[in-house]
C-alpha cells in the first residue's frame, strides 16, 4: 500500500518550500545579470564615444561649426549632432572649409593635427620649466 496521506502531503510542502527558494535564487541572478548587461552597454557607449568625434553648429550667424571630441562636456550646450567615425570627420572636413576645433576637447590630437603656428598659445596651453 502507499505512502500514507500526512507523510505525501509533507513531502509536497517541503518541495514547494525548495522549489520558491530556486525560484528566489533564479531571480536574483537574473537581475544581476541584467545589471552586468546595463553596465557592459553603458561602457561600450562611453567608449564609442570617447573614440567618436562630432560636428556642432555655429553658435552665432557669424560663427563657425565646430568639431568635438565625442566625449566633450560643450558638445551638448553647442547643439551637437550624430557621432562620427573618421570617414564622417574628412567629409565634414570637406563639407564645412570653415571648421573649428574645439578648445576644451583637443580633437586635433586624435585626429594627427597639429596645432596651426600662428595661433599665439593661451595662458594655460604655456608650458612651465
């Protein structure tokens, strides 16, 4: 004969009792993996951007667009648009004669310019003995 009622129906609590505790465990690393996949997104982000450049529109009707490093804090108060690659970076080249490059960020060190000889340098660009 079978196992009787009260020993079954034991049985049956301690399973369900195991079986919320995996359920427990199973969604705490779920959430943690979600949070590890948000963390890995935001550092490709800031990485595409720290390797991007943008172009932002002139600030005066007399001013000139001027090119950021994709990381640069101005970038969003001067209206910037999309992230560039190099390619995007030669063609706005070409396509703005009149570009100039942003102060703060320096993007002509990751592009390979040198600073242009007639600009006399700004107190801080002075280097000290």
């Amino acid at each position: 004969m079978g196992m009787p009622i009260a020993d079954r129906l034991e049985k049956k609590r301690t399973l369900l009792e195991w079986l919320r505790y995996q359920a427990a465990v199973t969604e705490r690393e779920i959430h943690e993996l979600e949070a590890q996949d948000a963390e890995e997104k935001r550092r490709r982000e800031v990485a595409r951007r720290e390797q991007a450049w943008v172009v932002s529109a002139p600030q005066t009707l007399e001013g000139h667009s001027m090119l950021h490093r994709g990381n640069c804090g101005l970038r969003a108060r001067c209206g910037a648009g999309e992230l560039l690659d190099l390619d995007g970076v030669m063609g706005a080249v070409e396509e703005y004669t009149d570009l100039e490059m942003c102060d703060v960020c320096a993007p002509r060190g990751s592009l390979g310019i040198d600073k242009p000889a007639d600009r006399p340098a700004r107190p801080a660009e002075v280097e000290f003995p």
